[in-house]
C-alpha cells in the first residue's frame, strides 16, 4: 500500500480527491485552525515526496499574512 493510500484510508483533518494517477489534499475547512493543522500534513508530504508520488504543486493562501498551503496536488508514481 502507498502511502498516498494510507493516508486515504487513515483520514484526517483534511479532504482528499483522487484522480487517475494523481491526488489533491486540501484543509477540511477554511476555518483558521484546519488552515493551521492542515500544515502538518504538508510537511508529512514534504518528507515523503519521491516515495511513490510527486507533489506537483502546492497553493499558498492569499489571505493570510502567514504563508500557509492551503492545496497539494501530486501525481502518483507507478
């Protein structure tokens, strides 16, 4: 199982759409708390790029002074 997979199955605080070949992760809201624990995940992506996925873009939230992603498209490795 990959670990796109595992993350499917494990759920989260965040919502996930999957495609052929690929798979895009965004907060489960846009409540500023999901934005703020919405970043573990992408640093999770982050450390796991190359295993299995490539992420192919990540969106920064306009709206924030932060820079929070607030979207993570990879594409999955076959």
């Amino acid at each position: 199982m990959s670990y796109i997979d595992e993350l499917v199955e494990s759920g989260g605080n965040f919502i996930v759409q999957r495609a052929e070949g690929s798979a895009s992760f965004s907060p489960a809201s846009e409540k500023d708390s999901d934005l703020e624990s919405f970043q573990a995940l992408v640093r999770k992506l982050r450390q796991r790029d190359g295993d299995g996925f490539r992420i192919f873009r990540e969106h920064v939230t306009s709206d924030r002074a932060e820079d929070l992603v607030d979207l993570v498209v990879v594409t999955i490795e076959t």
